[in-house]
C-alpha cells in the first residue's frame, strides 16, 4: 500500500510491497509530489565501467543488457537507472517498474499535482548520507519493507541486495552482511556498517 506524508513542503507518496492507494487530491493546483518506491519492489546491480562507451544512449543500451542478463526480464516493463560516477570503475544501477517510474506520475499530474522526482527508497537514502560515509562501509537501509545492503570497499561499490525486513528475516543483520560480504567476494573485516530507516534498531 501507499501512504501519503504530508508534514514536509513535498508530499511523499510511499508506495510499498502491498499496492498503491488511490491519488488523492493535492491541496493545491501543482503542488509538488515525490513518489518514493519500495526496495522490494526494485531491482538493484552493480555495473562495471564498460570502455568506449560513446554517449548516454549506449549507457542505456548497456543497462537494459545487463539487467535482462542479470534478472531475465524484459527492460522495456521497468525504468533503469544508472549513476556513472566520473572516475569511478563500477556504478550502481536500478531499475523500477515503469508502472510507478512513469504511469503513477502521469497518474499523479492528471489529478492536478506536480511529480517531483521518483526515487527508490535506497537511493533517496544514499544521497542523504553518502557524503558521511568512508571507502570502506556497509551501507544499510532497514525499512518494515525491506533490508537493503549496499558494500562500498575501497570507495567503489561492491555488491547490493536486498532482504526481508529485519524484524521478519531469518538471519540476524551481522549473518546477512557477511553472506553479501562472502557472495561479493570480499570480508566484512574493516567494513564499517551504517545502517539508516525505520528498523535500525534492529541492526544491532
């Protein structure tokens, strides 16, 4: 389900494992609205710098690629992003369906709002703490939806995956760390865990 937070300047539609509300009315003509997606229902990977990639159109050609390789889908239903960071040899790419990315916004603007931006729950986490993190950090958002691991080793990301809420996982949060570790092929030694969201505390 949905639930709208109307106690900041923008709203924020949340939309969850369990569906989306109807849109309701905004309290004004072109009020601006964010639609903050689910990490359970988004597709996370990792994305090694290809070479002679000659503009963005190929980027996103390389993208859809990967993620119909990695995940079997195909990427004409979902909206892939990708953040090449300058300088960087791995980026860390999503994909949300394109029935929140692109038909909700229409949706939303139809009934008089302005969409703002549309952002899985990870991302919009990352932007907001990435300056505070070091080169080596687990980086963690643990929402009553999801648990979302992203491993940054030597400032370039790693692994990313995402598990059930902490408080209905079968592991504790340390035993998911070191699989993600073990699965990404490096240890959860000298990694220090930065964990944000609703279920933090469970974390520790």
């Amino acid at each position: 389900m949905s639930r709208f937070n109307t106690e900041t300047a923008t709203t924020e539609l949340r939309v969850m494992r369990g569906g989306t509300e109807e849109i309701k009315d905004p309290p004004r003509q072109g009020a601006a609205l964010d639609i903050l997606v689910s990490d359970a229902l988004t597709r996370y990977w990792i994305i090694d710098r290809p070479a002679g990639l000659a503009n963005a159109a190929e980027l996103d050609l390389y993208a859809a690629d990967r993620f119909n390789t990695i995940f079997g889908d195909d990427p004409a239903a979902w909206a892939i992003r990708v953040d090449p960071v300058a300088g960087a040899d791995r980026w860390l790419a999503c994909a949300i369906p394109t029935l929140f990315a692109v038909d909700l916004p229409r949706a939303a603007a139809a009934r008089g709002w302005r969409p703002n931006r549309v952002q899985p729950h990870f991302v919009r986490e990352f932007n907001r703490h990435c300056s505070d993190l070091g080169r080596e950090a687990a980086f963690c958002v643990a929402s009553r939806d999801s648990t979302t691991i992203g491993l940054i080793d030597n400032g370039k990301w790693c692994g990313i995956r995402v598990h059930p809420p902490l408080d209905r996982a079968s592991a504790s949060f340390g035993t998911l760390l070191r699989r993600d570790c073990r699965q990404a092929g490096i240890t959860a030694d000298g990694l220090l865990p930065v964990v944000v969201g609703s279920l933090r505390e469970s974390a520790k």
